[in-house]
C-alpha cells in the first residue's frame, strides 16, 4: 500500500469522524433530564467518543473499498460484524450471570442494530468485490447497478403488488397483528391512498399542488360537521364528503388554470393554508382550535362496534354471535381503509387507459401539443383538481370517523408535505412505488420511535439517501398504457 | 373548387410587436399549399394564429364555412384540422404507439386500429419502433410521428410548420413524398409553412410568399418557381 494512498484513506476517516464529532457533541452530548426539582443536564461524552470511533472505523472501510481494497475492510468488517450479531442476541436471549448488553457501544438496541447492519453491509460488499475479483464500483457503475436494479424492481413489480395485496389482506390475521401493529398499518394505508390520490394531481396530471391537504380537511370536516349538526352517519356522508372536497378542488383550479410549475406551487400552498386558518378562525361553525369531538364511529351495515349498543342499535359482536372484542373495530377500520385505497388505486389504473386519463399524461408532458390534439387543458385540470381532491376527501371523512376528533392542527403544511414526499420518493407517477415509499415514510418513523427526538434524523437521513441512490424515485418509470401484441419490447428495455 | 381555408385581413400582435400585418390568404379544398419565407417573416405565427394562439387582434379566419377567429384552440382543431406544430412537439416519454392513441384522442376511437394499421403502412419504420419512447426516435421519425399523429384525428386539413426542419436531404424527401401521398390518397388539404422554398414549391401546386408579416407575392408554383424575385431571395445559394 503506497505511503500517500494510506495517508490519504487516514485524512478521509478522521475527517469523517471530526464531522461526526462535531455534529455528535451538541446533538448527542448533552442531554436535559426531568429530575425532582427542575431540569438536569446528563452529559453523555462516552457516546459521542463511540459515535465519533464508529464514523472513523467505518469511513476507512468505505475507503478501502473504494480504493478496491476488499481485503483489509472484509477483515476489519466481519468479526465487528459478527460480534455484534452475537451480542444483540445475547442480549436478546438473556444468559445467566452476564450482562452482555454493556459490551455494545449503545443503550438503544435500535440503534445497535443501525450499527451492525452497517458493518454486515459493508462486509457483505466487500465479500461481493473479492467474489467478483473486480473492482469495487465508481459512481457510474453505481448508476447502472441501481438503474438495473430499479429495471429488475420494475419486472418484480407485477409480482410484488399482488403479494403487497394479499400479504393486507390477511395482515389482521396474523398473531404479531396488535393494536399497534394495526394502528400504524392503518395509518401507512390512509398515507398510501392520499398518495395515489395525490399522484393524479402531480404525477398523472404534472398539477404541483403543495395544498393538498386541504381537501383532506374538507373531507374531514364534512363529514364531522354532518354527524354533529344533523346525526348523519359514516357511509351517507362519504360520498359527500367526496364531493364537497372535489368542489374545493374546482374552486382552487379555477383560478390556477394559466398557472404552472413554481408559481402553481405557490398558489396551491396559500390555498392550503388558506383552508387551514378558516377552520381555526370561523369559530361558531367549526369550533375553531377546540375542534370537533364526538364523532360517531362507523358501523358495519347498521352494526355497532361497541360493548352496549344504545337504545335500536344491534352491536356487531352479538349479532355474530361473536365475544365483544375491542379490537374487532380497528380490525374493520383496516379493511375500510384497504379498501378506500384500493378503489383509489383501481380508480387510478383504470382512468390512465381512459381519454380523460390520457388527456392528463398529454398535458403534463407538453400543454402545447396537447391542444394542438384538441385537449381542453381547462376541463382537463380541473378534473384532475377535482379527482384528486374527491379521494383526500374520502380520506378526511376515514380519518374523522377514525380518530373521533378532528382539530385544524392536523392540516398543517407539513401534511401536504408529507404526502408530495410520498410521490416524489415513490418516482412521480408509480402506485408501487407510493406503497413503498409510503411505508417507508409513515412506518419507519413508527418504528424509529424509540429514537426519540433523533427519529426525524433518521427520516431525514433515509430521505437523503434514497435522494442520493434513486434521485428520480423509487421506482421512476412509466409503464405505457398500450402495447400491441406484446412486440418490439426489446427496443424498450433500455429505457 | 370550394374554400377549405380562408383568412382575411389578419393583424396579430406579441405584445405590442406587429407579427402579421393584415394577411389575406386562401386555401381551397384538396389543394396542398405552401407559404415560404425567411426566419422571422411570421409563417408561423400565422399558422398559430389559424389555431387560435394567439388570437387574432384583427381580421377573420373562416375554415369551412365557419368562422373560427375566435374560438379557442382545442375546438377550432376538433372542426377537422390537424397541426404538426414546430418543433414536432411529440410527447418524448411515451412511446410511438401512446402517442399516435393521444393524436386520436378527440376523435371516434372505432377507426383507431384501421388508420394505425394505414400509417404503419404509410411509416414502416413506426411500426417497428412502436412501442418505443418518442424521445429515442431519431429526428426523422420524430418528424414522421408529428404527422402521423396529426393525422389519426382525421382531418380535413393539414398544417405543417417546418416538416424539414433539421433533416437530411433524403429524409426531405421521404416526408415531402408522404405529405403528397396524404393530399392525394385521404383527399387531405395541406397548407405547408416552409424554408425549405424549391422542395415545397416543387411539392405544391400554389404557394405565398411572406416577408414581414406580409404577403408579398402568390401564385403557381410553378409560376413562384421561375420568378426573378423568390429565386434571389429563396432559391439561389442552394436548396
């Protein structure tokens, strides 16, 4: 090894773990405790010296690898590797008279395990180089491995929606399935259909829209105001609220017909906004901040889900016969969500083969041609406004019934942005990819709760990298809507 | 022979520029015509201004019988025109077969196999990359699909802005061939914006001649062929 090269990986590596130690000292370093009394400041300089040491050992295996040297970073990777893995099992599997725990480097068993798979994958790259007795890849090769990679996700897709499909479907039903598990896959499917709703709007139709959340509230408050004024319940006051918020989509597109792009953007973020502050503001119909309590929960075809029905109302569990469950709700809530967004998605799939459908992947690609093919841009944008906002209203009046209580605070532009990350991350256009990035988004951070405060660290980081890896999406690819007799796809592929 | 396009009188303003200057012209039914002129000269504004954008500030284009000088876009080319615009405007992420289905979006999807069998007929080299992206087609083909799709509406009459834009002189060629055999075998009326003045004139049987906005000479081609004037100013110095 040249004197210059490794002097060179050593600046890199230390480099790296002055970064880590930097931003490590004020983040991890100290932190604020409730004790009797007031507050406490607990330093925890131990942790940023381990964090620190990791970023260091960790880079100079990346940099061996990159200087195709698989060798040293295999062995450096490996045992660290493997002893991790032990350790956590140990740890897992408590064996007497050891405290294997206080041999890892953290507290959080999630974060340990963050760490082990990071060693696991760079020996496991390092193992694939020597295999491959080739270099490690360069950035290009790197595209094209992602890029075949993404080909090969594309030909799996077919495949992997009905296993996504049928792996819901039978999700309740598993023993691992509790409350919790539920309630995040409830909010993952309520995610998922906003997304594919969305993605009519941005993805089929290329309407920047930023204010999507609007329409979610519209749905939401329709459906609250309804039950509470006039006693109306679940499945009458859907499909309004469906259609209360495509008329709020007609209203926003009217006026942002001429507009495009960034300024589009703009206006769509003030309408949101702009829904958001009437809620809060219009006290004496909406309740302002307090918001809206009390709303009625669905009923299974006039079937209650509770433990005592009132007065002529049957309760689901002793119509079937059935020991009350309070779980068996959240089990319906779930099925009503999945299939709320399978009709989105079906919606969808079905509407791209149809003129109206076509007429909006025309608009978006080149408003110009489009006319010049007598597309009615305007009619055209405003039912792309309206369809997209009809399903966020469907979702608002799911979101209502399921949560019993609705307030402005949960309109706010962060949702908006929340939901466009879903699309753009699942590649503009893609429902395989919405899904993917829907768990991604909406279940990790669930599952990352035990981080705390570091959890939208960790969401940022797995936006970062996808951004990095896939800067066009998960799965960026359009599949056509026509193909003749299944011919000619080899001059395809390579797109 | 009966007028398919008549346009009287046009003023057509960008801002306050003046494109076109009072332009009377006249299209008559299963003619091909062609208007030649320099860069600039406002060929193609006119030819956007046929299609409603811009609109003209003056003046009235009449296309069978109905006026449609102000009528919005997408509607005047629902009444039977079809427009190659420039630049082929092709949609370049969906493949050639997508984007001959968006050419006949507004019109009865019934005949839609029958004129994609007869423009794979018409374009051999579309079939075989039907199911390619449009952005892949070389500029040729890119070319050959603008006009196909075009004319999946069915049309009555055709525009076409600068066909030979950016071509080899073969390819010209093929093109001018094809426009002839749409003129001739569909009975399609072809009004043909080019700089391209010998092919064009050659390919027409009348053409105008535009410069600042205005008309300044018609006729026969062939008269238009032989005039001193369009031949030092268009002609000469090759073609």
């Amino acid at each position: 090894m040249a004197a210059d090269d490794r002097s060179g990986m050593l600046k890199e590596a230390g480099l790296a773990a002055l970064v880590a130690f930097a931003l490590a000292f004020g983040l991890v370093g100290f932190k604020t405790e409730d004790v009797p009394g007031g507050l406490a400041i607990v330093l925890r300089f131990g942790d940023v010296a381990m964090i620190a040491g990791l970023a260091f050992v960790g880079r100079l295996a990346l940099a061996l690898l990159r200087r195709g040297r698989p060798r040293p970073a295999l062995s450096m990777a490996l045992p660290f590797a493997i002893v991790m893995l032990i350790l956590l099992l140990a740890e897992e599997v408590p064996l007497p008279a050891a405290d294997w725990g206080r041999f890892l480097p953290f507290a959080s068993p999630v974060v340990n395990w963050l760490i082990f798979i990071a060693a696991f994958a760079i020996a496991g790259r390092a193992g694939w180089t020597l295999w491959c007795e080739s270099a490690a890849p360069g950035t290009e090769e790197r595209h094209r491995i992602m890029g075949r990679i993404g080909a090969r996700a594309r030909r799996t897709a077919r495949v992997l929606g009905p296993i996504i499909f049928v792996v819901a479907l039978v999700l309740p039903l598993f023993p691992f399935a509790d409350r919790r598990i539920l309630d995040i896959a409830i909010l993952v499917l309520t995610y998922i259909m906003l997304g594919w709703g969305l993605n009519i709007v941005v993805g089929l139709a290329g309407l920047l829209d930023l204010g999507y959340v609007a329409f979610y509230a519209v749905g939401a408050y329709s459906y609250a105001l309804l039950a509470t004024y006039f006693g109306l319940g679940f499945w009458i006051c859907l499909p309004f609220a469906g259609v209360m918020a495509a008329f709020a989509g007609i209203l926003l597109g009217f006026p942002v017909l001429r507009l495009r792009g960034d300024y589009l953007a703009i206006v769509t973020l003030g309408f949101g906004e702009m829904v958001r502050i009437i809620l809060l503001n219009w006290y004496e119909f909406t309740n302002g901040p307090d918001g809206i309590s009390g709303i009625p929960r669905p009923t299974f075809f006039g079937l209650a889900f509770q433990r005592t029905a009132p007065e002529g109302v049957e309760t689901f569990h002793s119509f079937f016969g059935l020991a009350y469950s309070p779980i068996d709700r959240i089990i319906f809530l779930y099925y009503l969500i999945l299939i709320l967004a399978l009709i989105t998605n079906l919606f969808t799939l079905r509407i791209r083969k149809l003129p109206v459908g076509r007429a909006w992947e025309a608009l978006r690609e080149d408003e110009i041609a489009s006319r010049s093919l007598g597309i009615n841009p305007r009619n055209t944008k405003l039912t792309a406004f309206a369809i997209g906002a009809m399903f966020a209203g469907f979702g608002g009046s799911f979101f209502a019934t399921r949560q019993g209580f609705i307030s402005p605070e949960s309109f706010t532009f962060i949702e908006s942005a929340v939901i466009l990350s879903i699309v753009v991350l699942g590649g503009f256009g893609s429902q395989i990819g919405v899904v993917l990035a829907a768990v991604l988004l909406i279940g990790m951070p669930e599952f990352f709760r035990e981080l705390h405060q570091f959890r939208m660290l960790a969401f940022g980081a797995a936006m970062v990298l996808i951004m990095v890896w896939r800067p066009a999406g998960l799965l960026a690819h359009r599949e056509p809507t026509i193909r003749l007799d299944g011919g000619g796809r080899s001059a395809a592929a390579g797109q | 022979m009966s007028s398919m396009l008549r346009v009287s009188g046009i003023h057509t303003f960008y801002g306050n520029v003046e494109a076109l200057r009072g332009v009377d012209l006249e299209v008559n039914k299963g003619e091909i015509v062609t208007l030649i002129g320099a860069n600039g000269a406002g060929k193609s504004t006119l030819l956007m201004t046929v299609c409603g954008n811009p609109r003209a500030a003056r003046g009235r284009v009449v296309f069978d019988g109905v006026d449609i000088t102000g009528m919005e876009t997408h509607a005047i080319v629902r009444l039977g025109i079809a427009q190659a615009p420039e630049g082929r405007r092709i949609f370049p992420r969906m493949t050639v077969i997508e984007n001959l289905q968006m050419g006949a979006i507004a019109s009865d999807p019934e005949y839609f196999d029958e004129d994609v069998e007869r423009i794979f007929g018409q374009f051999p080299i579309l079939k075989e990359r039907r199911d390619q992206r449009g952005g892949t087609l070389s500029g040729g083909e890119q070319q050959m699909l603008a006009i196909a799709r075009a004319m999946m509406s069915r049309p009555r009459l055709l525009l076409l802005d600068e066909p030979s834009l950016g071509l080899a002189p073969k390819l010209v060629k093929q093109i001018f061939a094809v426009i002839k055999e749409i003129n001739e075998q569909r009975n399609v009326t072809v009004f043909l914006v080019e700089q391209n003045a010998y092919h064009a004139l050659k390919l027409a049987g009348r053409g105008y001649v535009m410069a600042n906005g205005r008309i300044l000479l018609s006729g026969a081609s062939s008269e238009l062929l032989a005039n001193k004037q369009v031949r030092a100013a268009y002609l000469e110095g090759g073609h």
